[in-house]
C-alpha cells in the first residue's frame, strides 16, 4: 500500500493532486562547532527561504550528523543542491536518494522542520548496506563511527 517513503501507491493517490517534483535525500556531518543552537538558525534561514522557492522537507539533526529530506520543483532542489555541497557547516554529504516524479507532497506544511535523531542510525545503516558508490559507503562508515562516540542527542 505505501511505498518505501510513505507515500501512498497506485489507487490511494488522488491522481489530480499529483505534480512534478523533485526530491533530494542526504547525511552528512556537522563540521566542527556547528551545535543545536546553529542547527536552530539554519532552520530558521531554510523556512522563509524554502516558503518562497516552493520547497518542503524536513531536517533530522543529532551527534553531529544531519539527515535531510527535502522536495520541490527540480530547478529550486538543483540550485539548493548545489548550495548544500557549498556549506562548510557539514561535510562527507552522502546522497541517500533524489528523483523527479508525479506524486503528492510527503511534507506539504513544512518549510523546513527540525525532528528528533532517534532513529538516525537506523537509516544511515540501511543506506550503508545498500550503498554502491565507494566514496559513500567510506563517508556512511565515518558518520556511523562519529554517532558511535557521541550518543544521540548529545553534539
């Protein structure tokens, strides 16, 4: 019934509610003195500027390690990408999904949200054992190690 994001499939979606959108799915990890108080301001930052870019997602933020969902229309998610890559607030940027498709929104009310890390780790290990690309599973292995010397919750 629901796909591996949530989303309802096949009959459940309302087919005229449906529009192009991209989404972009990433870990990555908090350079050094990047704390909950700085997480605080980028969330602050992403909300009005995502309002005005069509944007929605949410951002996961524990032991150092961002985890973000974020979708909208393909031009403003490549722009924000590349603005990502540019932040020297995180580094080892681990792209755990992105694609363009017809489909309702996941987070339609959230300009950017902050949410608990509690299952973080869970994510990143699945990200891990499916991950292809070396450079990712070498990045994915260092934020796992970072979380297992700082537990969650804690900078």
């Amino acid at each position: 019934m629901f796909d591996e994001y949530g989303i309802p499939r096949g009959a459940d979606l309302n087919e005229a509610a449906l529009v192009p959108l991209c989404h972009f799915v990433y870990c990555s990890r908090a350079a050094e003195g990047v704390d909950d108080a700085e997480v605080s301001r980028i969330v602050e930052v992403a909300q009005r500027n995502n309002l005005a870019h069509g944007i929605t997602g949410v951002l996961v933020f524990g032991s150092g390690v961002f985890f973000q969902w974020i979708e909208g229309p393909a031009a403003e998610i490549q722009k924000l990408i590349a603005t990502l890559h540019r932040d020297k607030r995180h580094h080892d940027i681990v792209s755990l999904s992105q694609s363009e498709e017809e489909r309702e929104r996941l987070y339609p009310n959230w300009d950017m949200e902050k949410v608990e890390a509690a299952d973080i780790r869970l994510v990143l290990q699945d990200a891990l054992e499916n991950a292809e690309d070396k450079n990712n599973r070498v990045a994915l292995t260092r934020i796992l190690r970072q979380l297992d010397l700082s537990p969650l919750g804690r900078v």
